[in-house]
C-alpha cells in the first residue's frame, strides 16, 4: 500500500473516530461522576428509568418471542412474495421517528384502523405503557429480525437435513440445532434492538405521549431535562451510553 493511499485511508479513520466519539465522551466530561450519580437520584429521573425498564425489557421479550421463529422462516423457505415480505419487516428501518409514530396513531388510536374494535373489547392504547412497547417493537423489531435471518442462514442446512433424517421433528431441529448453532448472531441482533429500543424516542412521543411516571421514558425525560436540569440530562445521558456500550 503506498504511503499517500494509508495516509488518506488514516485520516478518514481519524476524523470519523473523532467525529463520533467526542460527543460521547464529552457527556461524562461536563460533570464530574459524582455528581452524575447523584443527579440520576432525582425522582424524575428514577421514574423515567422505572418507564424505560418496564417497557423496553416487556418490548424485548414480544421481540424475541415473535422475530426469531419468525426470522427461522424467512432463512429458511423460499416463497411467492418472500422479497415483499422481508422489504415489509424492514421500513420501519428507514421511516422518519415521527411517520412511525404516526403510523402507529392510526392505526390503534381511537379513531384508528382498529380504534373501534379495541374500544369495543375495552382496550384503550395511546398515552399508556402499552403504547410505549408497542412503539419500542415497531422501531426496534427489525435489527433483531434481520440480524437473526442472517445468523439463521449461516447454519449449514445439511446440519439441519441430518437432523430431519435421524428422525427429529421441525421444532426439535428449530430448537436444538438451529438456535444453538446461530446463537451467537441472534445474540448480536437482540443486543442491537434492545439498545434502539432503550434510545426510542420518536415514535413513542407521538403515540404514548410524554406523561411524567407514566409514559415518560429516559430519552424523552432528557428532552425535558434540557431547558429545566441541564445535569440531570447529561446524567440520564450518560447511563444510557453506558447500557449501551455494555
């Protein structure tokens, strides 16, 4: 490699490195760590918290529970449609925060596509927790569902046909063959979407609104926080970088 190429090459690494880690760092820089500890004993900020553990492990779990056989499928049949299909699992990807929310609104708010049937079965959505999971797996859903189709398709299907042939039913070869050997990609994918899902904010100020100790999640408590307790932000910043640098 010529020393001009790895120099331009070093310099883009630098700057990107630079770019996207100084106002990272500059979080735990502004106040001391003290300090930082103490401001997230503030009750708006536990409450906040409280919200986004609740509803971001509640989202998690729907996640896991519905991606990854789901995810199972997409690797492992072909079909008519499967293209529409994966193109459909993936918008939410690429959707403005807002639209999503929106999106949402209309289609379980009280007015919405199924307003009328969730009234009539006296379930009321918007502006509770229930919204707030409900928007946590609409944006977040997709980084588990494709990295799990990507961990699934690099199981070696004769492994699984082995399996079929020793007399193993689908769901055994599901579960004790192909989760084991893609593990470590649905791994991957459920860290990923766990840590979106945290850092939601969009979606879920639109459709679950931001109601103190009820809907309020720590990224919509930081927006709060920005014009009242400048360090209470940072605070609440912060320990959201930390969940998701771990």
């Amino acid at each position: 490699m010529s020393r001009p190429f790895a120099f331009v090459l070093g310099l883009a690494l630098t700057v990107a490195l630079v770019f996207l880690t100084v106002p990272v760092v500059a979080l735990f820089l502004r106040v001391p760590p003290a300090d930082l500890v103490t401001q997230l004993a503030d009750e708006r900020a536990l409450e906040a918290l409280g919200v986004s553990l609740r509803t971001s492990v509640a989202a998690h779990v729907l996640i896991l529970l519905v991606g990854t056989p789901a995810a199972y499928l997409l690797a492992t049949r072909s079909f008519r449609g499967r293209s529409l299909v994966l193109v459909a699992l993936e918008l939410p990807l690429v959707l403005p925060p807002a639209v999503a929310g929106l999106g949402l609104f209309a289609a379980f708010g009280r007015s919405g596509l199924l307003g009328g049937q969730l009234r009539a079965l006296g379930v009321e959505i918007p502006f509770t927790e229930l919204a707030v999971v409900l928007a946590i797996c609409f944006v977040a859903s997709p980084f588990y569902v494709r990295g799990a189709i990507a961990a699934f398709e690099s199981v070696d299907p004769e492994l699984l046909s082995a399996a079929r042939t020793l007399g193993a039913g689908q769901a055994r070869v599901f579960a004790r063959v192909a989760l084991p050997l893609a593990a470590g990609g649905l791994g991957a994918g459920s860290t990923l979407a766990f840590a979106r899902g945290l850092g939601e904010f969009g979606a879920t100020i639109m459709f679950a609104g931001n109601l103190p100790g009820r809907t309020q999640t720590a990224p919509l408590a930081i927006y709060d926080a920005l014009d009242e307790d400048f360090e209470v932000a940072l605070a609440l910043g912060a320990l959201l970088v930390a969940v998701s640098l771990a």
